[in-house]
C-alpha cells in the first residue's frame, strides 16, 4: 500500500490484527499495533478488544490485563465485550481483586461508566458465582440497574439455589424500580424453582405470566417438564409436552427427558403405547438418545426382545448406541450368558471392536465368576468379535490386579484333566503372585503340582525360581500376556459355546 502512495488507516490495521489475533499469532499482532502507533494511526476499542480477547482465549490473563491498563490510559472506553472477557478471565483464575480493580481503573480514569460497563460486571461475576461481589457493584448507586442487571443476577442466584430467598426478592422489586419483566426473567425463576422442586411456585410464575400477555417459550416447558419428571408426575409432564406441542413448539431433548422420567417411574413397558398416543407425535422425535435412552432401561428391566428390537432400529438407521446404552446392553448380554445377539449387533453399529471389548473387559472384571467371564469371552473370541487383548487384559485384571490367585489355582487341576500345558513363564506368573498376595502356605504345594504337571522342569527348584522374582518384576507384564494366550488356546480346545 505505501508503493502505491496510500497509508493504511485504523480499519485496515484493525482487519489485519483481527485476522492474525484469530490466528492466536500474538507476536505478530504486538508488531501491527507498534506499526500502528509508530505511522500516526490512532488504535481504538476494536484494536484493543482483537488483542485481549485473543490473550483471555490463550488463558494468557496478564497479557490481557496489561493491554487493557494500556487501553484504559490512552483514554479508550471499553465496550461489554471487552470487559466481558476480562472479568470472565479473572474471575475463572480466581483473581476477583483484579476484576474489581479493572472498574476502579476505568473510573480513576474519569471514564464515566453506564450501566453496560456495569452489567459486563455482573454478568461475570455471576457466571463464575461470585454472587457477592455481584451484588456490591448492584449497589452502586451512580448507574440505575436495568433487567439485563435483573437477569444476571437472578440467573446467579439461582445457578446458586438461592431461588426462594434472595433470587426471589430481586424478582419482586423489579417493577418498584420501573423496569419491564420479561419472558428471560420468567423462565430463569421457573427453571430456579422446577430444580429445586418448588413446583407450587413454578406454576403461580406461569399463571403470573399469562396475566402480564409474556407467551411461554420452549425453555420454559422444558423446565417444567423436567421438574415433573424428577418429582415424578410424568403425567403432568406428558400434559405439559401436550401444551408445548399445540403451541408450535418441538423439541427432542425435552422429549426425551420425558421418555426417560416415564422410565425412570418403572413404565418403561408402556412407553411405546404412551409415544404413540402423544398429540403431534413424529418419528423425526425419536432420535438416537430417546433410543439409547429406552435400550438402557429396557436393558435394566432385562427386556431383551425390546432391547434387541431398538438395537436393529439403529442398525437401519445407522445410528451408534451412547456410552450409557453400550454398557447396559453388555450387562444384559452378559445376564443373558451370551445367548443373546446384542453383542454382534454392536459391532454391525460400526462400532469400534476394541471399545466395545474394553468396555466388556470392565464389566467382566467386576464378575465373581472366573470361569463365567472366560467361557464368554472364549465364545466371543471363536467368533472373531474379541481381540486377543481383552483375554491378557482379563488375565492381569482378575488374577494380579485383583489377587484372585485361588481360582487360578482351582482351574490347574481342570486343565491337567483336559491335556492342556501351561509355560514355564506363566507357572512363573502364579507363583510370584501367589507370594506377594500372601499364600506362603500354598506357594510350595503348587509348585509341586506344577512339576508333577510337566510345566517346570524338575531340575528347578522353588528356591531357584523365587529367586528370580527380583530381576523378573519388569518381566511380569510380558509373563501376564503370555499367560492370556496360553488361557485363550485352552479354552479353545475345551470348546465352551
């Protein structure tokens, strides 16, 4: 631009800052603002504003802080958003002398503040619920709070669960003060009152709306049917969808925290009847939480038929099953003694197959039965639909995390019976195991069994191999792996389906 004779003036520099600032380029950005200043272009708040915002999303606050001490001495007033972003930064760093000092700043600086400077104030340090010092700037006196002051502090308060007292008595003195409630305020006090189960309230807010002519929103029945829902009555929740539904409104997430308070009251053999009869009701609702939702509690309820059913619903419409859904499907198929094809189904889900074998690891590893948990995983394993991981992770889960030496000790004599041999390494495995965990009494008679077996040459003694325990502590891991093989082989050979 200066080859051509034209100098970039404050919006060019501003767009370029920008861009680099988005960039998190802040070495760059530094260099802009001195050429800035250096060629006679005077920043303003949308210069300052670039450069802290970006300092504040890096979490670099005294950064931030130094630019806005800068701003604020060349006389640049800070629109909400930049003190916004300041107060939220220092307030997540727990620096709320900082946030206060920044207003003290800006009036030391005869920089009259209006209520927005005020409300970016409040609204920060009722984010972060810092009600207190929320309520000392409210009661300055030197701007007059409007209901976006309301708002903020209301919402504090009630994040907060101070809806009955304080969030309450603010509510209540807004229209003394002249200023207009509106729908924002109403649904904040509802939703207040519905979680703290203060329905009677809830209800004369929404009775106290109608008469003012404030339409009730999405969120607000949203509210109210959750409050329901946790109390209970999903009868009246159903009635209130009904209402939300009639009034233009339709929202998934709060039909299906309706399908999952029906369930949660012990119906979830109804819902299907009770979804269907709903006014309005469309398939479009019935999306992959509300089905993730229904195969949890249909798994609880060891409805297997019905989980099975939805489980096929999301193979057609190629939906993968939630976190929640995935382990009690994996519970239920395990109740089922794998005769079910729930597991299989998952993996057709697109499903990672080590995830869902990780998932089954955990679950498996809380069973008491040892003997059940390899029997499934075998079966598993026949069918290719579990990694050979999962068997060594079983192996180090149930016999070295959780020292359940005993029943491996109860399966040598099963596996002698069935011709199966196990390695020098993996005997090595029990009996370290069996010493740390306190068998001492066990310890030499198994290792008699083991040399009787043919597993540890004859020509070794206890003694011999205890001693090897201190330089095979690091071999341990690679001994438990092996072990898992070994396992997987015999019980392949024992042919459990």
């Amino acid at each position: 631009m200066k080859e051509e004779g034209v100098s970039p003036d404050v919006f060019c520099y501003n767009s370029l800052i920008l861009g680099i600032c988005k960039a998190k380029r802040m070495e760059e950005a530094r260099g802009f603002l001195t050429q800035m200043v250096e060629n006679g272009v005077r920043p303003n708040a949308f210069t300052y504003g670039a450069i802290i915002s970006a300092y504040n999303d890096i979490a670099e606050v005294k950064a931030a802080n130094m630019y806005f001490e800068e701003m604020i001495g060349y006389g640049i007033v800070p629109d909400q958003v930049i003190l916004a972003s300041m107060i939220d930064s220092h307030c997540k760093e727990g620096n709320s002398t900082e946030a206060l000092s920044a207003l003290k700043n800006i009036l030391g600086k005869s920089i009259l503040p209006d209520v927005q400077i005020y409300n970016a104030f409040i609204q920060g340090f009722s984010k972060n619920q810092m009600m207190e010092l929320a309520m000392k700037v409210y009661s300055e006196e030197d701007v007059r709070p409007n209901i976006v002051t309301y708002n903020n502090l209301i919402n504090g308060l009630c994040k907060m669960g101070d809806v009955v007292n304080k969030a309450r008595e603010l509510f209540d003195e807004i229209r003394g003060k002249g200023v207009m409630v509106n729908a924002l305020t109403y649904a904040t006090m509802i939703d207040g009152y519905c979680k703290s189960k203060n329905l009677v309230e809830a209800f004369s807010l929404l009775d106290d709306m109608s008469i003012n002519g404030i339409q009730t929103d999405e969120y607000i029945y949203g509210s109210f049917v959750n409050g329901c829902c946790k109390e209970g009555d999903t009868e009246k929740g159903l009635l209130l969808f009904d209402n939300m539904i009639k009034s233009g409104f339709s929202s998934a997430p709060i039909f299906n925290t309706l399908i999952d308070g029906i369930c949660k009251t012990g119906k979830a053999k109804e819902v299907n009847n009770t979804v269907k009869n709903m006014h309005g009701f469309t398939d479009l609702m019935f999306n992959d939480v509300t089905i993730s939702t229904l195969i949890h509690h249909y798994s609880k309820s060891g409805m297997i038929k019905e989980a099975e059913r939805l489980l096929m619903e999301m193979k057609t419409r190629k939906i993968t099953p939630t976190i929640e859904a995935h382990t009690s499907l994996l519970h239920l198929y395990i109740k089922s003694g794998g005769k079910s094809n729930i597991f299989e189904d998952l993996i057709e889900l697109d499903t990672s197959k080590s995830e869902v074998s990780s998932l089954l690891l955990d679950i498996l590893s809380e069973e008491k039965s040892l003997k059940k948990s390899f029997e499934l995983l075998n079966h598993l394993f026949v069918k290719e639909l579990c990694s050979r991981s999962v068997f060594d992770g079983l192996v180090d889960s149930m016999f070295c995390k959780k020292g359940k030496f005993s029943e491996a000790l109860a399966s040598i004599d099963e596996l002698k019976k069935r011709g199966i041999t196990l390695g020098f390494d993996s005997c090595k495995t029990l009996i370290l195991g069996l010493k740390s965990d306190g068998y001492d009494d066990e310890v030499g008679g198994v290792f008699k069994k083991m040399v009787k077996c043919g597993w540890v040459p004859a020509s070794t003694s206890l003694i011999e191999l205890m001693s090897q325990e201190e330089t095979d502590v690091k071999e341990i891991q690679t001994s438990i792996a092996a072990l898992g093989s070994i396992l997987i082989r015999s019980l392949s050979q024992i042919n459990i389906v």
